[in-house]
C-alpha cells in the first residue's frame, strides 16, 4: 500500500499499461476528472517518447 501511495499508482495514466504491457507503445494523450472534479490531461506511455535523445546524445558526447 505504501509503494502505491507513494508512486501514485492509482492514477488513471496507469490503466493502461496494465493491459498488454507497457513497452513499444507510443504515447498518447488523454484526459481525465480528477478527485476534485477538475479535468487533467496526461499522457500515458511517456517514457517511450524520444524528444530528447539528440539532447542526452550531446550531453554525453556521443555520436
């Protein structure tokens, strides 16, 4: 119960991933009500998004 508190695993930006895994899919953005009753937006597979691998690249020095 902890780790779910504390990662915030109840967010609906997981339901997804449960079903089918969670790898190889591309982001996608979505909304959703919170507990407040005020619509949110996130995205769901975020780690997947490679925007700023050009970035990390250089970072590095890497070719």
């Amino acid at each position: 119960y902890g780790i779910i508190k504390m990662l915030d695993l109840i967010h609906p930006m997981y339901q997804q991933t449960a079903a089918y895994g969670h790898f190889g899919r591309k982001p996608k953005e979505f909304s959703y009500v919170d507990g407040d009753g005020k619509t949110q937006n996130a995205t769901a597979f975020s780690w997947e998004q490679t925007d700023r691998a050009e970035a990390l690249r250089k970072a590095a020095k890497l070719k």
